[in-house]
C-alpha cells in the first residue's frame, strides 16, 4: 500500500485520529523511504526508529516535544496514552497488518517481510549438485545478548558474503562468532539447519530463515557430529 509523505503535514488538535494521520502520513512513509532500504536481515528495533523519525520531526519544527507528551486518548484502564505512544502503536499495527514487518522471537525486535533474499536463494540454486568447499560461519549482534545466531555459508572470505547479505548500512555490526572450514559446506550447513530445526531453535520468519536460537557450542557439537558420527 503506497502512501506519499505530506511535505505540509498539520497536526491539528492531539487525539487518537492525529496520532493515526501522523503514523500513516509521516512515519510510515519516512520509513519506507530513509529506513527500511538500509536493512539487510537483521533484526531491529521498529520502537527506536519510530521514535528516533518523531525526535526529527520535532527538531525541523513539524511539531512540538509538548505535543507528543501531550495524552491522546484516555484507555480502557483509566491511563492516557500519550501522542508518542499512540502514534507508535499505530505506526506498528499498519506495518504489521500490512505484511512489511514480522516480528521475531526477541521483544521489540522486527525483521522485513516485503523482500526475499533473493541472492542467498539464487546461489542455493546454483550450488544444489556441487560439492563445494568453504567455510560454515555463525554471527549474531550486540543488541540480540545472545539469544540468537545466524548460521550460514560461504565459497569465499566469510566477512565479504555477510557484508553482502546485510547492505552497506547498517546502524549495527555483525559479531563473528565462529568459522568453521570444511569441504562440502553445502550439506554441512543442510546438517547443522536440519538438526537446529528438529530440536525447534529455528526462528520462523521469512528474512531470518537461518537464524536459530543457539549457541556456537552447540553448533560445534553438531559439526563434530556429523564429521565423526
């Protein structure tokens, strides 16, 4: 669903309906347009970038820090929610019945649903049949504390094919974990996803197919398995 950004966009008086046309008409679109482009597959913090978009509209003067901490609309339970909040809310639930974004096994954190990756599945196709030598890897990133790594494959220099995967910018940088040589990776890595998958550690969302809910340890146990049964 295309929405243009308003370059004139009024406010009007704070309620729920201004905290909806400011989610829909600006925050969304500044998304879309300044956001959404520079993620690769990595999960990410949709609050933060709602709230780091209205920060800016209040230092260009659209409108006021008052305004935002000003109560919208008086919920169910007696507390006010504030314009932030709701034009936060709004902001995640359109995303989200939109199909844009998904959220994943850690709290607060999103990952794009609009784009496959297209280029991970294009080598996949053109490996199947091939014995091919390289390295299995495993990263993660600061904010994820360890709850989850990706665990992935490459022909060449590891820190080459995840800078690939993930754009050129990138508010955070990968950690490598660990990397493992080996020579056939493809059905290495066909292993190591399989069993993570059968012991339920999958993250089941469509730009973090191979991310997992491990550890390096247990990826190690794997590999020694599967080479020396």
């Amino acid at each position: 669903m295309e929405i243009a950004l308003s370059s004139v966009f009024q406010l009007g008086e704070v309620s729920s309906s201004a905290a909806y046309r400011l989610a829909r008409e600006v925050v969304i679109p500044r998304l879309r347009a300044e956001v959404f482009p520079l993620k690769g597959a990595e999960p990410f913090s949709l609050r933060d970038e709602i709230y780091a978009i209205m920060d800016d509209e209040v230092r260009n003067g659209r409108i006021t820090r008052q305004q935002l901490e000003a109560g919208a609309k008086v919920m169910a339970n007696g507390a006010t929610a504030t314009l932030a909040a709701l034009t936060r809310y709004y902001a995640l639930h359109l995303l989200k019945s939109w199909g844009e974004v998904m959220s994943t096994d850690v709290r607060g954190m999103f990952v794009l649903s609009d784009v496959a990756v297209e280029q991970e599945e294009e080598e996949e196709a053109e490996e199947e049949g091939h014995i091919l030598s390289g390295s299995i890897y495993a990263y993660t990133f600061p904010s994820l504390k360890g709850s989850m790594i990706k665990v992935g494959k490459a022909t060449g220099e590891v820190h080459e094919r995840i800078k690939q995967q993930l754009g050129t910018a990138n508010p955070e940088a990968p950690v490598v974990l660990k990397v493992w040589n080996d020579t056939n990776i493809g059905a290495m890595e066909t292993a190591i996803h399989g069993i993570l998958k059968a012991r339920g550690k999958w993250v089941d969302a469509p730009r973090a197919k191979e991310w997992f809910r491990a550890s390096v340890e247990e990826v190690d146990a794997i590999i020694h398995f599967v080479k020396n049964g």
